[in-house]
C-alpha cells in the first residue's frame, strides 16, 4: 500500500496571483495538500489569461496551477469576506500575495483569520516584506536581484534566466508553511509568516557578496567567470559550453583528456583564459560533448529551455515533459510520490462544492445570484 502523502488532509487556502504564489502552493499539492484558489470574480488569476495560450488558457497557469481547485469569491464585498471567514474555519494555511495592508480592506489579514481559526498557519508573499523602508514599493524579480547584489556580481549586468526572487520566494514560503504545519503539532498554535522575495534571492549571491566583503571588490569573483576554470566559452559551431572544474582533481580530468599536463599547475592563472578559448573554438559542441562529459571533469551543454525535457536524465526521472495536452509539467524537487500530474482548474469550477461543505443548496442559490460567488465570467 502506497503511504499517504505528508500534507494529505492540509487544506490550503491560496489568495495569490502570478507566479510565487503559484509555485509555493504547487509544491504544497506535490506534498499532497488540497490546495484551492480564491480568484475574484472580474479577472481571476492574470496569469490565467497570460500568453502564450493553450485552449485559451496561459500555458504557464496551467503549468503552475495543476491539481488545484477554484473558487470564484468577491472578497472586495462583505458578504464575500463573510465566505471566506467560514472556508477558514477548516483550513489549515493561508497563503496571500497582495502588498501589505491590502488584506485588512478584504477582511483576508492574519488578525481577522486567526482570530477565527487560531490554529492557522498564514504565509504572506511580498516582495520587499511587511516592513521596512521598501514595504509599500512596487517591484519585480529583476528588482528584487538588482538590489540583492546578483546582478552586480555579474560581469555585465542583465536579466537572469529565470526568476530567481520568485520562484526562491516560493520555496522560502513551503519551507516556511511546512515548518509552521509542524510546529502547530507541538504547540496547538498557527503562526504568520512574513516572506519577502528580496530576501528569498540573498543566498543566492551569498558566495559573492562573502568573498568580495571579506577578499575586497577586487576579488577574483571566482563563481560569477572571474576565474577561467569557472564560465561560458563559446564552440567552433557557435554553441556555449559550461565549464567549471574547481577543484583541481575536475581539472586534472580535464588536462589529461585534452592532452594538455602542462596546463596542470595553471589551474588558477587568470592568463590561460585565452588559451581556453581558442581550444574550445576548436570543436564542435558534439565534439566536446563526446569528450568531456565522460571525463568527469564538470562539463555540460547549455540547454535552452524549450529542450530541456528532451534530456535523458530529465526524462528518466520524470522531472519535466508535456503532457498529451501539450501542457508543460514540472514536478517538485522534493517527491514522496510518482503520480501523474493532473490538469489546471478552469475559473471557479469548484466554487459549489468547494462551499457544499459549509452552506446548504438553498444558501448556496442565494450567493449564487447575489453574484458574491460564482464561476469567472458568469
């Protein structure tokens, strides 16, 4: 018999838009959490209706928001926050995205519901946090990773290639509601959790910003390609090929299937950057694929994203593929299970028996034509 899932019987409550907040939750269902969307009933989720488009649906919501249910609620009403008050008297997670103070207009903040439900762990995501001199201004990621010194540790600056604030903000919040399920088993209590996104995307630049602190700004900034056993040279057909044998015994490995031992004792000189380059401006990327991939000498090929599920690793664990459907799936890092991943909700489809568990169909009609709920778009 398969084991349950760690989260299985956790219902979570999930009032964000776009992509953190979607992250943070798919992680949560992979977990075996049941996670059901509060979308509001003039435009729902944007990310919904972000191209590109498969059957008129973002792609990328359907991606991030699978196995999920819907429930379209108008929290900017009285009687909708009067719904959401009693969805939380049998949840055990809250988790928002708006900036601060937005939540107390929606009678959605962590006083009201708490108050309600003392037992419930409530995570907000924003991007600055709940405080500080940044807390009510605007941003996103690249704001976020220019403030948090990784585009500075770059040699020229420029958008990364991925949202490294976000999707870090994600795995801060399912740490952080994960840690809060736990500690609500010793001590009978919820919590709340402030997350920040800007703070989520510091460990990443937390190498660089040690050593250039500690070594000066002159440092060799050895992770981010000031050092040559550690970037991006380009092959003779044009392809960019990873290299990063730091530790000299990658680097050996690397010298020998190169046929190169006088290059031994050179594995710091800043000088053999030159020499780097016109040896790997020697072969084809295949070529070096050929060669030094089985060197073990920390090799790899740059993967573009649209190729990324089409790598025998990535397809041996499952990690990535699209579906018959042609949706994209990506499945969390961290796995209790191998199910199949299962399709995004269209707008407020299981608004009526998401709230069969607490209203009667008499009382449900009435919130039904009062308009506080619904389906998106009806």
């Amino acid at each position: 018999m398969t084991p349950p899932l760690p989260l299985q019987g956790v219902t979570v409550l999930d009032l964000t838009r776009l992509l953190p907040g979607a992250i943070c939750t798919l992680f949560l269902v992979d977990m075996g959490a049941t996670v059901i969307k509060i979308e509001d009933p003039t435009a729902g989720d944007y990310a919904r209706w972000t191209p590109p488009l498969i059957d008129g649906l973002g792609a990328f919501f359907r991606a991030s928001n699978r196995d999920k249910q819907s429930v379209v609620l108008d929290l900017k009403r009285a009687e909708g926050q009067a719904v959401l008050h009693r969805l939380v008297t049998t949840a055990d997670v809250v988790v928002e995205g708006f900036r601060p103070h937005v939540t107390a207009r929606l009678g959605a903040d962590y006083a009201t519901l708490s108050a309600i439900n003392p037992r419930l762990v409530y995570a907000s995501l924003s991007g600055w946090g709940q405080t500080g001199d940044y807390a009510e201004m605007s941003g996103h990621d690249l704001n976020y990773v220019a403030l948090g010194g990784l585009l500075g540790a770059m040699r020229t600056p420029q958008p990364l290639g991925g949202q490294v604030a976000d999707v870090g903000g994600a795995y801060a919040g399912a740490l952080g509601i994960a840690a809060g399920l736990f500690a609500r088993e010793r001590t009978g209590s919820g919590t709340y959790l402030d997350i920040a996104l800007f703070e989520a995307a510091l460990p990443f630049a937390m190498y660089e910003w040690v050593e250039r602190v500690v070594a000066g700004a002159d440092s060799p900034k050895s992770l981010t390609g000031g050092m040559p056993f550690y970037d991006v040279y380009t092959s003779a057909d044009g392809q960019p090929l990873a290299f990063a044998p730091i530790e000299p015994k990658f680097w050996a490995n690397f010298c020998a299937a190169v046929a190169r031992p006088d290059w031994l004792a050179r594995h710091a000189d800043p000088t053999i950057r030159a020499e780097l380059t016109a040896l790997f401006a020697s072969k084809t990327a295949a070529e070096w694929d050929a060669l030094l991939t089985p060197a073990e000498c920390c090799f790899s090929l740059v993967t573009p994203p649209e190729r990324l599920s089409d790598n025998p690793h990535v397809r041996a664990r499952d990690v990535a593929g699209v579906g018959a459907d042609g949706v994209p799936y990506l499945r969390s890092p961290v796995r209790f299970g191998a199910s199949q991943p299962g399709q995004a909700p269209q707008w407020g489809e299981h608004t009526r028996s998401v709230l069969a568990q607490h209203y009667s169909t008499e009382e449900l009609d009435a919130l039904f034509a009062s308009g506080v709920v619904g389906r998106g778009g009806a």
